[in-house]
C-alpha cells in the first residue's frame, strides 16, 4: 500500500476513537512529504531517522515523532501492510529538570475569575471555560481526555464520568465529587438540543475545541490573572499543571488527615489513569515541606509492603 492511503486510514481511526488529533496528523503529514510517494514496505530506518534528525529539532521534539511514527508502524504491522517495524534506535530520554507549576488554591480561583473578562466576545464561552478549568482541577484528567468527552460520557444520577485515554485501557469510568456534579450538570442544561455525541466542552457552535486554540486562550487568561513565574514562557504554568495540581493537593489533604497513603496512592494512580504506580509517587517530592518526614517514610520500599497483596486494596481498585 502507498504510505498515502495508510496515512489517510490511520488518521481516520485515530479520530473515530475521539480525538482531534491534529498535532499527530500534521507530523505524519511532514513525514508523508519528506518521505514521498513510496509503498509502505520499502521505507527504510535510515529514511525514518533522516526525517527525525531534521535541523533544529531538540530531544524532546525528536522522541515525540519517535513515539508518533513507531505507533503508525505498530498499527500498520498489526494489519500485516509490513513483515517488520522499520524503526531506527531511539534516544534515550534526556533527564530534565523542569518541575510542573502546583497552582494554590487561590491562583486558581483568580483564573476562574479572570474567565469572564478574557472570553468576553471569543468562540469559546466563558461558562465553558470555567467548567473545563474546574473539570481538570477537579478530576485530574488529561486535556486530550477533557477534550475528547461527549455528552453522553456524562452520568449525573450516579455522579460518575468515562474517560477515554489511548494509553491506559481504553476507558475508563470515575466518580466525580457533588459540587462539579452540579455545576457540569447546570452547563450541560444550558446546551439543549445537542446530541449524546456532540462534544461536552464545545465552542459558540457546538463543534469540537481545538487544543491548539485552548492553549492560546489559556495563555492570555493566565497572563489576565497574573498567574506566572519568572524564567520565561518555557516555565510557564499550562492547562496541564492543573493535573498535577489536583494529585499534589489530594496528598496533602491525605497527610493533613493522618490517611494511609501506602492504600490511597495506588488508588490515585487508577483515578488518573497513570500507567504505572511509580509514575504517580513522584507527586509525593511536590507535597510541601512541612511533610518531608512522613513522605520519607511513605517512600521507603523496604519499609512498605506490597500494595498489591492488599486483597481490600484490589478489590476496591477492580470496582473503580
């Protein structure tokens, strides 16, 4: 098959699974033309690694058309259109030592504050904003996840929300505090007559938010609310600080209260859908100070036992 037709179809499946993916698509695109018109058997890792090793691309940039390009040729290796994955070496990731911005409580409610004045006559309404903003601080969800969500993803009665994630078994079903309940509930009553697939955040017209746009809105609604730091724009706080946000602010609560997080962590890594346990520990070096001792201890593997074996544990981890 002609990497045109393949690159159609992918594109195609990736957006029947929900998502916009127009960042991917444009990549695979520049592959497309770098690479030119050539049946998908015969490209080669030395034409892969040409087009990875482009002029100014940095190490982050490089592993993401690594990762974009290897699951194309998954995908095409699993329809059998080639006998092997003709993927180049990758690079090692380089270890980095940006640490995300933990919004404050109240950095938060000036963004929310700051919605009204920063969306007053643009495409997406300020009461949409504020719901995503509130959903992601609420929930933890990933802004690919947010965006992807239909209407129908939503059960108010029983307070709960599926999430559709690529990378973690597919969907995923959590519940949601009384408080976002009722104000997703008041926003979806105020978008009648949509269907239960249109988009639950949509723009004016009812169509699916571009992330690139919601990025830019987020920008000039951070810089409103005088929510940034020193270091330029590479350090500045995202929509996805907001995740990180709500993991660090749930350890504190459970220091604060004396819970045990050897049963709560593992817990909170399925919530937000984290692909491993480790990956959600490392919210525990964000926690403040004030709680180094108790996260030593927390984090000490020969003194915790393994969660796994904790029959309670799984029993309520299989239920969420």
């Amino acid at each position: 098959m002609i990497l045109r037709e393949v690159l159609t179809e992918y594109i195609s499946w990736k957006r029947e699974l929900g998502g916009l993916f127009e960042s991917g698509a444009g990549r695979l695109r520049s592959f497309e033309k770098h690479i030119g018109h050539v049946d998908i058997k015969d490209i080669s890792k030395l034409q892969i690694k040409t087009f990875l090793d482009g002029p100014q691309i940095s190490s982050v940039t490089w592993r993401d058309r690594y990762f974009l390009l290897y699951r194309f040729f998954e995908y095409c290796y699993a329809r059998r259109y080639i006998a092997l994955i003709p993927m180049p070496e990758n690079r090692p990731a380089s270890v980095g030592s940006f640490v995300p911005h933990i919004y404050s409580r109240d950095e938060v409610r000036r963004l929310l504050k700051a919605v009204s004045i920063t969306q007053e006559g643009h495409n997406i309404a300020a009461e949409t904003f504020s719901a995503l903003i509130l959903f992601l601080y609420c929930t933890g969800a990933k802004v690919s996840e947010t965006l992807r969500l239909r209407r129908r993803d939503f059960d108010f009665q029983n307070m709960r929300v599926s999430l559709f994630s690529t990378q973690v078994d597919g969907l995923r079903t959590i519940p949601i505090g009384k408080d976002l309940n009722r104000i997703l509930h008041a926003y979806f009553q105020q978008t009648p007559g949509r269907n239960s697939i249109s988009p639950f955040f949509s723009n004016k017209k009812g169509l699916a938010i571009s992330r690139n746009t919601l990025k830019w809105r987020f920008q000039i609604l951070r810089d409103e609310a005088m929510v940034t730091k020193p270091g330029g724009a590479r350090v500045q706080p995202t929509l996805h600080c907001l995740r990180h946000t709500f993991a660090v602010h749930r350890v504190i609560e459970w220091l604060t209260e004396g819970q045990d997080l050897n049963l709560l962590m593992p817990a909170l890594s399925v919530y937000i859908g984290q692909v491993g346990l480790s990956s959600t520990e490392r919210y525990l070096k964000l926690a403040p100070e004030r709680f180094r001792k108790q996260l030593a201890q927390i984090s000490d593997d020969r003194k915790r036992p393994n969660w796994k074996k904790n029959r309670k544990l799984m029993q309520f981890l299989d239920g969420l």
